[in-house]
C-alpha cells in the first residue's frame, strides 16, 4: 500500500516507475522510492512555498544503494565512519557546500558508471534523492 | 569619506571573554549605503565569537523557522555557522537603514526560482526599504557576506588549503571548458594547480550566484572565466586598474558578458573569496571604471573593522 506525502497534489500522468516489485513483504529489499512529477494547478488550495514539489510514494531505493552514497558522502566530507548519514540527511545540513555536493555527484558517477547532467545536480538535496536519482539512472542504461 | 559613521577599532582577541549582553545593549551601528561605485564586503570568523550569552542574542534574531533550520544540524561547529551566517545577514542589511531604524528580526527574506536568497518586503515597508542587493558564502571557518547598492552581486569563498578528492584535470574535464582545462594543465606544480582550480571555483560560483542562477542553471562548461595577467597587488584605496578577470561565454555570444565585474581576494589569509558585481548600465566598455571593493571585518553588536590596504584583504592573480 503506498503512503503519499501530506498535502502533495497527485499527477495525473502516466507514471514512469514500475510497481511490480513492490507487491509482497519478501521483495521489500527491492523497492523502489520513486519521485513523481506534480501538476500542482489540480489542487491549488494546497499550494504553499513549503510545500514538497515531489509525490514520494513510498517504496524504498536498494539499501545497498543507499549505502554506497552515504559512503562517498561520508568521505568527501571527512565524516568519522560512525557519524550518522542516511537516506533523510540533507547534504547542506551535513556541511556540504557546492563543491562537495559536485565532488560527490562526480563519485557517484564513477562508482555507479552514470552520467549526471547538471540540472539534475537542483533536485538532490539528501543522499535518498542520490540514490533515487541513480537507480533511475542505471534502469536508463 | 567616512565608510561607516562610527568605526569601533577594538582588538579581535578582545572578542574572546565572555561578556554578557544585555538586550537593551545591543546596538547596530548604522553604515552608509555604498555608491553605485561601490561594494561592501563583510565578513566574520566563527572561532573569534565565543561568548554563549552573545550567541544567545544572536538566535533572539533570526525567524522561528531559521532556527529550526539551525536545529536541525548536527554537529557544534556547524550549527554555529548556520546561526552566524544568518546573523551576518540580518544585522548587516539592517544596518544600511536610510530612514528610521530597521529591526534586524523584522527582515523577510525568500529564495528565487533557483534557490537564491532574497529580501522581501511587505508593501508598507516603502519608507524604509534600502535598495540593498546582498549575497553570502560561508565555510566552516568564515563567513563573507557582500552588499551593493542595487546591483546584482555574487560572493563565493573556499580554504586555501581545502583538497580536493577528485583528480583535478578529471574533475576540469566533466565541469570546466577545454579553455580552462588547458590552463589548469599547464600548471606543473600540483599545489599551485589545486590553489588555481580553487579561485577558478570561487569565480565561476560568484558568477552564477550574481546571476541568480546557481551551478544547476548555468552549468560551468557553457562559460570559460579568464585572466589578463598574472601579478599580485594589494587592494589600495584608488582600486583602479584593468578588469584583470573576465567571462566569455562558450557558445560566442558576448553582448551581456562585459557587465561582470570580478574581484578575486585572498580574504582573512586562510581563504579565497571571489566577488562578481553587475556593472552600473550607463558606464560602457570604453570607461570602464572598476568599482571599489571595502572589506569589512565584524562581529554583529560588538565591533568593526576596516580590512581593506591590510594583508587581511588581498587581490591576488589568476
């Protein structure tokens, strides 16, 4: 059962993700968060400044993945191993000014084999937006 | 003419003993608008303010939200730097009043399309509304803001000393214009090479940031910055000289290129700051008279000092 982010306007748009694997508790390693685009003149009442601009139906990008971005992260920001980053960490909030943000999106096309353009670079503001950003990259491929 | 209508010249290490402030003295000490001919660059050291009391005041300041925001980082240091960052911004704008007394708590601000952070004010605020543009950048270990009168302004700064984790040329290659990589390949010496990427860094940044824009919209291959030449001086008070530092863009097209004017410092001696201003419209290319950069040391509440002519403040080459 997808959860939808509070106050998000819903798309009426064909999505672009499948949600086959989402279906039974064993596959729950494989799950996918999957952004949406929002056509957000649909409901118009809830538009605010704070309002999130993504629908996040709730299937979770591979842990493994994750990880991998905390790593890097945790690296180009010189972070002792058992600080704490994970998927909801902001890179701002961690230090991280532009050059690390595009040090790291560098190290993360190395390691995953991916080529970000830079107007993707907007829409990453914590490591699980990474990892989406890179799983979506990789099933392009 | 005198900058600021009162220049407290106190020691910096004075900063360092715990003094309590009471709210009632806490004063911000007016500063003139600069010229059209002019910008201001102020800056701050996170490690020279360290009365608990004086940060206290300081979270007085900032908005419920920004001290949310502030709350949710983790780690000491860096939570201090987003509370000072925020506190440079609000008492160094409130300062520039022009009419009446501008409380720093009661400035707005929003971000633009592209996450620029802007003044915002109500439609009553007309009276005193100080044409103030501004633009910050801050490491860990210091914090720059920048203000001028009406004209667009983009402030970027790095560690001298910050590696960088990627091979240079590699990271050149997939963000910078063959140009510049030509350059920065040249440089046999590698720390020579990393302290050139760093102010190739800090000038693009400063450049897209005047524009408003950000890395994401105008990505860094599509503008090459360059340099007329090569030599060290020190910021003096005429501040004339050639625009040593220039922006071209990749695809050949000029027309608006040469409304950038760039500033490249060594600011505080441990860092480079990079300053791009919009040049007044009605000067064209053949008068080109640079604009003044006044560097500014602070501590909000408790003191300034002038930077510019001293080590602290140095323009150096590219």
């Amino acid at each position: 059962m997808a959860t939808f982010t509070v106050g998000a306007p819903i798309c009426t748009k064909p999505t672009t993700c499948s949600l086959k694997q989402a279906q039974g508790p064993s596959r729950l390693s494989s799950l996918r968060l999957i952004s949406l685009p929002i056509n957000s003149k649909n409901f118009p009442s809830l538009r605010s400044s704070k309002m999130p601009s993504r629908l996040q139906v709730f299937c979770a990008a591979k842990a493994e993945t994750v990880s991998k971005v905390c790593e890097i992260v945790k690296k180009q920001l010189a972070l002792p191993d058992d600080s704490e980053v994970t998927g909801e960490s902001k890179f701002a909030a961690l230090g991280a000014d532009s050059l690390d943000t595009v040090e790291i999106v560098m190290g993360l096309e190395e390691e995953f084999g991916i080529s970000v353009e830079e107007e993707s670079a907007q829409s990453i503001l914590t490591v699980q937006d990474a990892a989406d950003l890179i799983e979506k990259l990789i099933e392009k491929k | 003419m005198n900058l600021l209508r009162r220049t407290v010249r106190i020691p910096m290490n004075t900063f360092c003993l715990h003094r309590t402030f009471a709210a009632s003295a806490l004063h911000l000490a007016p500063v003139q608008l600069p010229s059209r001919a002019e910008s201001h660059l102020w800056y701050l050291v996170p490690d020279e303010v360290k009365s608990v009391s004086l940060l206290g005041q300081y979270s007085e300041i900032l908005s419920p939200c920004e001290n949310e925001y502030v709350a949710c980082i983790r780690g000491e240091q860096l939570k201090k730097t987003a509370l000072l960052a925020r506190v440079l911004v609000r008492t160094t704008i409130a300062r520039y009043q022009t009419d009446g007394y501008i409380d720093p708590r009661s400035l707005k601000f929003r971000k633009n399309i592209h996450g620029k952070p802007e003044l915002e004010w109500d439609n009553d605020d007309s009276g005193s509304r100080p044409p103030v543009q501004f633009n910050i950048s801050h490491t860990a270990s210091l914090i720059a803001c920048g203000v001028t009168n009406s004209s667009p302004i983009g402030v970027d700064i790095e560690k001298k000393d910050r590696k960088i984790q990627n091979n240079i040329i590699s990271f050149a290659r997939r963000y910078f214009t063959p140009n510049e990589v030509e350059r920065l390949s040249s440089i046999s010496d590698l720390n020579v090479q990393r302290q050139h990427f760093l102010k190739l860094w800090t000038l693009k940044e400063a450049y897209v940031k005047a524009l408003g824009k950000g890395i994401s919209a105008l990505p860094f291959s599509t503008f090459t910055i360059k340099s007329r030449n090569f030599e060290k001086k020190e910021l003096n008070g005429s501040g004339d000289s050639d625009p040593e530092i220039t922006v071209e863009s990749v695809d050949g097209q000029r027309s608006l290129l040469s409304n950038w004017q760039f500033t490249l410092l060594e600011l505080a001696g441990t860092h480079f700051a990079a300053v791009c201003v919009a040049r007044d419209g009605s000067m064209g290319d053949k008068c080109f008279t640079p604009k003044k950069l006044t560097v500014m040391k602070t501590i909000p509440f408790v003191g300034d000092e002038s930077m510019s002519g001293t080590d602290a403040a140095i323009v150096c080459g590219f």
